[in-house]
C-alpha cells in the first residue's frame, strides 16, 4: 500500500525547486504524490492548513506537514 504525499507549493522559484529536489524524488512504488498549487487551486489552502501547512513549499506525507523553506506564508495564498 502506497502512502499518500501531497506537495503543496505557489509556483515560485523556491518552490519548484523543492518540487524538483524533494517532490519528484520520492520513490512512486512506496509514495502517491499529488501536486497542488496552492495559488491556483486556493480552494485547498484551508485543506492545506488543516493539515498543518503554515508555509509553502511544504510536503504532507503520511498526515504530519514537513515545511522545505520558505517561498510564501499560508496567508499570502488565501
């Protein structure tokens, strides 16, 4: 059984640079990851932060939010 990840992100250079490094390198055959663009998909950003994201790029694996930098505060994205 896969575990499920979500990379929340906003698009910006840091972030696709998390997506590229962190994201894109989880192994497919243990992880299902879903990409969600928070500033284009704003909808998600109350799932986001109940799932405890307080900035972007974060990845939630597992249920726990784990925060790779800094590009953009939840805030900034409602």
């Amino acid at each position: 059984m896969k575990t499920k990840a979500i990379f929340y992100h906003a698009g910006c250079p840091v972030c696709v640079a998390a997506e590229q490094n962190v994201a894109n390198a989880l192994d497919p055959s243990r992880f299902e990851v879903e990409h969600v663009h928070l500033g284009q998909n704003k909808a998600r950003v109350a799932e986001a932060e109940k799932a405890g994201v307080k900035s972007v790029p974060a990845l939630v694996l597992g249920g726990q939010a784990y925060h790779i930098n800094f590009g953009a505060g939840i805030e900034a994205l409602r």
